[in-house]
C-alpha cells in the first residue's frame, strides 16, 4: 500500500468514512520524496525510540517502523486508530494509544519508550504551540529531540533572533537549539493547507534552561513584556509591576537597551540582563 498516493489516500478516507478536518490539522503528507527527506533527517536507527504524535493513516509511522524504530503512536481520533490498530498491531515494535497527546505525561510516554525517546510528527497546526510547551519548556522528563512538520510561519517565530523574537521562541530557545532544516510547500499534502510547511529540528533539549536564572522570575518578566509586544517594553514592566519608568528606563540603559526597546527585540541575554538590572534598582 501506497500512503503517499493520494488515491490511496482518498479510498482510505472513503472506507473509514473519514472527511478531513482543516479545523484539526488534518492534512496528509502525499510527496514521497518530502518523506524520503524526512526520514533521511531523522536518521533513523533499529531500536530507536520514537513518539509520532497524530499520525493519521500511518504515512511517516510506516516508514518509522521499516527502519526498526520503536514506535508509541497517540492519535487522538477513533476511525484512525481503527485503521493503524488493523495495520501496524502485529508489529512488536508499535504501540498505539488512542488519546489526546496532551492529556498524557510526559512521565507516561517515557515509562514505555525509555528516557533517550525522540518525537517525529506531522503535529496537527491548531495545537503546535501547545505541543511545544510540553516537551521542550514544560512537562518532564524532556526527549532527547523532536523532529516536526508545523507551518512554516510558526517555525520561523521558533527559529527568529532578536528583532523577530516571541515568547515562543524564548520558550524553544531557552532549552534546545531549533533549526529549519527542510521547507515544505503546500501541495505536498491532501487536502492542501493554505500556508506551507516545514521541518523543524529541536536538538539538545535540556531539562533545565541553558543559562542560570530564576525561571520563575524569568518567565514573569518575559510574558509581562510579550502581553503587549507592539508597546515599548518600559511601558509594560512599570505598569505591570507598579516601578517608576525612569527606574525601568535606568534598567534597560544598565543592560545596553534603548529605553524604547520592544520585547521581540531583545535577545535571551538581554532579557537575562534586563531581569538583573532590575533586581539592583
């Protein structure tokens, strides 16, 4: 069987009374040299360790598992998993779970998989961010890496640098290193997104922040400054936690800031920075 051959695709669709849902990011991958790149970039290995998050008709998790990778696959919904139950559980090396990936620990997914597990997905774009946040800067224990087909606007806010920067980005940044390593263009799916697509690798992902801060402190001054990116930083920070603008003024100064600095602006250092000049004020 063909997964990548939208006819093959369509009849599925067709036989499990499936109509795709652009609302849940139900898009299926139909370039076959798209996958061919991916699984390339995975480097799969035998007996390595793999969350495929939504994997629908079982287009990457087919791949995954010819190369002798361990598969736990989540999918959230009752026809999918009916069709990847009657094709991949005979298979000893694929596990699957029908359930909502964010209602799962991350403690869960590592008692099956072991601490050294990878994520390679086709992740549903409604929920990226939240996907993210569980993985990389949130829930433990972390994995090792992720490698993910998201929209393209999304990865790039990950992968941005100061001038571009978000708090999703700060988030990803903060504990791994991302990089776009492959673009994606809307027609390579069925049915076709309206944005394009691409890969992104998060490797190194840490379970504490690269840098020695407070992250409790961190993170407060961080979404403070992001709850209103389009106003001047000071502005937000002496309003949101009752300083003096000149104080706010005198911190971003210390720390090399124009005092109309604006949060995608500054870089995780200057946030760093930033954080401890205002703790001297």
């Amino acid at each position: 069987m063909n997964l990548t051959d939208v006819r093959t695709i369509k009849n599925l669709a067709s036989k499990y009374n499936i109509s795709p849902s652009q609302d849940r990011g139900q898009n299926f991958l139909i370039d076959e040299k798209i996958l061919n790149s991916i699984i390339k970039l995975s480097n799969i290995k035998k007996q390595d360790n793999i969350l495929e998050i939504g994997p629908g008709f079982g287009v990457l998790t087919n791949e995954l598992l010819s190369n002798g990778a361990k598969v736990l696959a989540i999918e959230s919904d009752k026809k999918f998993s009916n069709h990847l139950a009657k094709q991949y559980s005979k298979k000893k090396n694929f596990k699957l779970e029908q359930k909502d990936i964010l209602k799962i620990s991350n403690q869960e997914i590592s008692n099956y998989l072991g601490k050294d597990y990878r994520v390679i997905s086709n992740i549903p774009y409604q929920i990226t961010g939240k996907i993210i946040k569980k993985f990389i800067s949130s829930d433990l224990p972390k994995p090792e890496s992720a490698l993910l087909l998201m929209q393209k606007e999304v990865a790039d806010r990950i992968n941005a640098g100061p001038g571009k920067m978000s708090l999703l980005g700060i988030s990803v940044q903060l504990y791994a290193k991302p990089k776009i390593v492959l673009d994606v263009p809307k027609e390579s799916f069925w049915p076709a997104p309206k944005v394009d697509s691409c890969l992104l690798e998060i490797s190194r992902i840490s379970s504490k922040p690269n840098y020695d801060i407070n992250e409790d402190k961190f993170w407060q001054l961080a979404r403070i400054g992001f709850s209103s990116p389009r106003k001047q930083l000071r502005n937000n920070i002496a309003n949101s936690l009752n300083m003096d603008q000149e104080a706010v003024k005198s911190a971003l100064k210390k720390s090399g800031l124009k005092h109309t600095a604006r949060s995608q602006e500054l870089s995780i250092e200057q946030w760093i920075s930033f954080l401890a000049a205002l703790e001297r004020n």
